[in-house]
C-alpha cells in the first residue's frame, strides 16, 4: 500500500462480479471494504459505519445512487466523498450525479488502477478538510463544525464570544495574538470598553485551564495573550 494509513472504502454495487473484482482489487492493495448490494444496505452502512470514502452505483435495487447520495447528503448531512459507477456518459447524466452531491465519477468499464487513484485523492482531500476543522493544542480540541470544546476529554461550556477568541488563539497557537487582533476579530471596528476584552480572557481562561491542569493560556503584558502546549518554548 502506497499510504501509511489504510482507506476504509464502501463498494455499493449490486453486480457481484463487478464488487468483488474492486473489492478484491483494492482489499489486494490496502484499501478496508465494505460491500452493499443493494441501495438500502449502502444508505444504512454509510451512516452507521466511517468511511474514507464510497463507490457508488448509480443503478440499484431499493434505492438508486441518485436518491441514496442524495438522503445522504441531506439526511445524514454527511461528507463523506463519493465516488459515482455508471454506465451513462452523457453530461446531463453526470451533472445529475454531481448535483445530487457526489465528487466524482467514472464511466464503466474503466481500469481498477485508476479507481485506485480516484478514491486515494478523494480521501486524501476529505481527511486534510477534516483536520483543518478540527484544531488542537495539547489535549484541548475544538470542532469548527459542532462548536465543541473538550479538554482531556471532558466537554468544555463556552459563551460565544469566548468561541471566536479560542478559535484565533488555537489557529495561531504557539504564537502571541495581539490585543488589537482578538478584538479586531471578535467585535469589528467597534470594540467595547477595554476592560471587556480582560473580562473574556479570565471567563476563557476560567472554562480550559482548570483546576489540576496544566495551564495552556498565558497572559504576555502589554501586548496580548498566547495559547500553547505547557512543554511549548515560553515567549
């Protein structure tokens, strides 16, 4: 296998020939598979199982590719890349299925080889997506997408200002983020009183660095605050 960590993939296909020869083909190359021969199985495993990504047909019994990533995008408000077989080649075919939310597309018969390549830079893509919105420092993570905070763990309850300020502070982590750029980001060009900012701080400061824990935020005199690792270089 090309890449350190292995691609989970769901084939959803309902010509057996054709789903065990990818899925052979890609289990011989490092890929995890799941298999659904059917629309409704592919639908229920897609949303109760991860996956890197999905080979989808567009013809199925129960529920046709179209209405499956269809429900899956809109239902499940899933992400998660799919990848379109069909044996239809006309443009309005394919902009049915790139309207209806899939990523990709390829017309049968093709070459195994370039369905390999197709499903490694579709997960490639969707996993560098994902971390971009998940940030980190130490054992603190926040999901952009959830607006969740945890440390070691345990949620986090913030106010929603106090969500914008760890948002700039983790993306700049370990560096020093000025007075002027958090309030520059949390109120605009009209910032309140100029103790409002101090009062954030100590309500941020209060929620993640609790009582038994490290200390991750810092406050650097006269020119703003840090968030970093407590084995980060000091300022």
């Amino acid at each position: 296998m090309h890449d350190r960590e292995a691609v989970s993939v769901l084939i959803v296909e309902d010509n057996p020939d054709l789903a065990a020869n990818i899925a052979d083909y890609l289990e011989a190359h490092g890929y995890l598979v799941d298999v659904a021969m059917d629309g409704v199985t592919g639908l229920h495993l897609a949303v109760t199982q991860p996956h890197d990504a999905i080979v989808l047909d567009l013809m199925l019994p129960g529920i046709d590719g179209l209405t499956l990533c269809r429900r899956l995008r809109q239902d499940a408000q899933s992400s998660v890349p799919v990848l379109m077989l069909t044996a239809r080649t006309t443009l309005d075919d394919k902009a049915a299925g790139f309207g209806e939310g899939a990523d990709d597309y390829l017309v049968k018969p093709f070459e195994l080889r370039e369905l390999d390549l197709r499903l490694r830079a579709l997960a490639r893509r969707s996993r560098a997506n994902e971390t971009l919105r998940r940030l980190k420092v130490a054992d603190l993570m926040f999901d952009l997408d959830t607006l969740t905070v945890q440390r070691a763990g345990h949620p986090v309850t913030l106010t929603a200002v106090s969500l914008k300020i760890l948002e700039l502070l983790m993306k700049r982590s370990p560096s020093v983020v000025r007075r002027h750029d958090i309030e520059q980001a949390v109120w605009g060009d009209s910032p309140p009183d100029s103790d409002a900012l101090r009062v954030h701080m100590h309500t941020l400061r209060s929620a993640i660095d609790v009582d038994g824990m490290p200390p991750l935020l810092y406050t650097v005199r006269g020119i703003g605050y840090q968030l970093k690792a407590p084995d980060a270089s000091a300022v």
